[in-house]
C-alpha cells in the first residue's frame, strides 16, 4: 500500500489505487485514465494486488487439443491470417467427420480433459454436421469436455437452419456442447467492426448468444483483438459491454486480450502493439473487469516468454498444453509456429514466474495441484 502511494503518480490516479484497495468498481472514465496515464510498474503492482486477491500464486492450465474443422470462411475479416474464401478452397483445408474423430482418437488413453472446435465459417458445413460431430465425439469419449464455436460460427449456422440461439444451443447442449470459447469478439464498437469484419456477426447478437448460452447453463468465455486500430475508448467500451453482461449472468469463465498479429494479412500495413502496451493492457483487464474470475494469456499468440511475463502483471490462465494442433496464429506470424507444450514444460515456465501450476478442468475446477516446492533452473 505505502509503496503503491511512494510511486510517482499522477494526482487523478490516487483515488483509483484507493478503490481498487477497496474492492470498488472503476467507472470507464477512470479506466480510460488507467490506460492513458498509468505506468506499467504501478498498474502491475495492483493488478498483481487483485489477482493474488482472486487467486493467490494458483496459476492454471488444461490439457487440451483444438481441431480446427475448416479454414474455408464465408467472411473475410482484415485481420485474419488464415481463412479462405469458398471459392479459393482448393488453397484451404475441410475435415470430414471421421478425419475429426480421428483427431480425437489419436488421445485415446491420454489425459486430456477439453477439445477446443473453432474454426473458419463454411457456406456448406452446418448445423446439422457440427450436431453430428459432437455427439460422435461423446460417444466415443464421454468424459471429455466440448468448448466449440465461437457466435460468429454459431450465428451463422443457426441462421441457416432457421433456429432461434435458444433452440440451436439447446440442441447443441443436448449433443454434447459443454461451453463456448471466446472467439469472434473483436472489437464491440460499430465504427471499428466495420472496418475489420463488416460483415460478420455484430456485437449485439454476439452479446445475446452469450447470454442465452449463459442462461441455458453453457459458460462461455470472452476475448478482444487489441492493439490495431483501436483507441483506449474501444477497448474500455468493449470491456464494459461484457462486465454489465457479466453481472446480469455470471456465466464468463474467463477474459482473454488477444493481441493482433500482423503477417499474412491485409492489415499487415499496421504496427503490433509494444510489449508495454501488452502489459497494459492485460493490468487494466483484470483492474476492469473485476467480476471476471479468470484473465488468460493464450500463450501460442503472444509467445511463450510474454505469457510468462504476465502472469505477474494479472494473469492466472496460461490455456493449455495445445500438441501443435492450432493454425491461427502461427500463419498471422506469432513466434510459436508449432505451439505444444508438455505438462513439466508448462509447469517449469509456471514455477519460474514463482507462481504455483494447477491443472485445471475447463471449468477451473482443480485436477492436480503441483504445490512441491520448485527447483528453478537458470533457463
Ligand atoms: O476471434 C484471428 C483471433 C480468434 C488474428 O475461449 C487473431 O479459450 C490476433 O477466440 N491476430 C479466435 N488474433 C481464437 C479464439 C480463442 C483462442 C484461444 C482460446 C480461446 C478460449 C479462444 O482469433 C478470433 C480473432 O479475434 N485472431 N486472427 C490475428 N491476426
Ligand atoms: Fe472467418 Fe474467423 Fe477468419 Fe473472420 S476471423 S475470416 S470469421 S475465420
């Protein structure tokens, strides 16, 4: 506390460092002051003050695996590294159901505990398909839980299958879906959507098919690309739109900044953010969105070294241990071209940050703690 006041502070920063002692809300005026005028030493002293608050040194990981179905897309977002349109799709790449299960398979007798489904938005696969692929996933393994789609896939197959959110989720649920990932978000704001993904799902039905999901009793999570032609005011806007629906459902699990890459894209003429934009912006979310329990660095975006760095600057989540089964974002140029991580080699960059690795389920309930004191390697 007295070391936080000895920082050399801007006046109108005092009151913030108060409230958040306090355990009070930020209003979004005094989150935009945290962005415009907070050093990275002084955010992370108190975002590392809520986070131990939340968490203590518990710092979580799954072990999981995505299959990314198809990367053939009906939109074409600016940012987006990866996708292809239908009509290129001889460049892109389309798993029939057995190839997917056969992914699965391939874990038979190892304990992962998620399979992570997202992918691009083909005009041909639907409803019906992903129904089909889920259901022959928990016949196969039951136990295993299913985060998949993000609203933009979901949107756009119950559209196509004339379905309400209520009956697709509902049917989906009934399938095998256990949560939803965060994907899709982006930035809320109409004026920066229309310039990055015009034509997907728009923020409010991206908002609503999180609340029925919510309201059915499937927890999802929430992301944001950052750090490309975004003002504070965007991201404080964002974040905002999630609290209030967090407060209304409570069914957010975690919040995940996504920070943007730039390789192989058609906004490649725009900068990535600094590493001290990074930390800020992963301090201010866990000073903002004080009714999220978890805030995650997905580390096959930001690299392994950056995630490590944050865990002390708010961070809890580091995801999971992935086994080079995700595309996104080593084709947009991020340094891990090949993300995978065995359970001594996460629990090693967890213990190196001083922090205590959990295996978590998908629902952050503990599998395993690793409380052994650490032996810590100069490495
Ligand atoms: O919505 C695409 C992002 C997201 C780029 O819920 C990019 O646990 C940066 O949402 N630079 C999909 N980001 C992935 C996603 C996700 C990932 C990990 C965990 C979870 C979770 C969700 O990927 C998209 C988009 O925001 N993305 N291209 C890029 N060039
Ligand atoms: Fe399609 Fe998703 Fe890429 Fe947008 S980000 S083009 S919706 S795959």
């Amino acid at each position: 506390m007295q070391l936080l006041k000895s920082c050399h502070l801007p006046a109108e920063l005092q009151p913030i460092a108060e409230k958040i002692l306090h355990g009070q809300r930020l209003t979004p005026e005094e989150g935009l002051l945290l962005f415009e005028k907070g050093k990275i030493n002084w955010l992370g002293a108190l975002a590392n003050y809520v986070r131990e608050q939340k968490h203590g040194d518990d710092t979580f990981f799954n072990r999981n695996v995505h299959i990314e179905p198809t990367n053939v897309c009906v939109y074409s977002c600016k940012f987006c590294s990866y996708s292809r349109l239908y009509k290129h799709r001889e460049e892109g790449w389309e798993l029939s159901l057995d190839d997917m299960l056969n992914i699965v398979k391939r874990y038979d007798g190892q304990p992962i505990t998620e399979v992570h489904i997202v992918g691009g938005v083909h005009p041909k696969l639907d409803f019906y398909f992903f129904k089909e692929l889920l259901q022959r996933i928990k016949a196969h393994r039951p136990e295993i839980h299913i985060k998949a789609f993000t609203a933009v896939e979901l949107y756009y197959m119950f559209k196509k299958a004339r379905l309400t959110y209520e009956e697709g989720l509902q049917q989906l649920k009934e399938a095998g879906l256990d949560s939803i990932p965060g994907g899709g978000a982006e930035i809320f704001a109409p004026e920066i959507r229309e310039q990055i993904c015009a034509d997907k799902v728009d923020a409010d039905n991206w908002l609503r098919i999180h609340e029925t999901a919510h309201r059915l009793g499937i927890p999802s999570n929430a992301t944001m690309l950052y750090g490309h032609i975004e003002s504070y005011a965007h991201r404080i806007d964002h974040m905002e739109r999630l609290r209030r629906l967090q407060d209304q459902t409570g069914g957010f699990n975690c919040f995940i900044p996504l920070k943007f890459r730039n390789k192989n894209n058609d906004m490649s003429h725009v900068p990535e953010s600094s590493v001290i934009e990074d930390i800020k912006m992963y301090a201010v979310a866990r000073l903002y969105l004080d009714n999220f329990p978890h805030l995650k660095a997905y580390w096959p975006m930001l690299g392994r070294d950056l995630a490590q760095m944050m865990l002390s600057f708010g961070v809890d989540d580091l995801d999971g241990t992935i086994d080079d089964s995700t595309k996104i974002y080593s084709m947009a140029g991020a340094e891990e071209q090949h993300p995978a991580m065995t359970t001594e080699e996460i629990t090693a960059l967890i213990r190196k940050a001083h922090r205590t690795p959990v295996e978590r389920n998908s629902l952050y309930e503990v599998v395993r703690r690793f409380d052994e004191p650490a032996v810590i390697r100069n490495d």
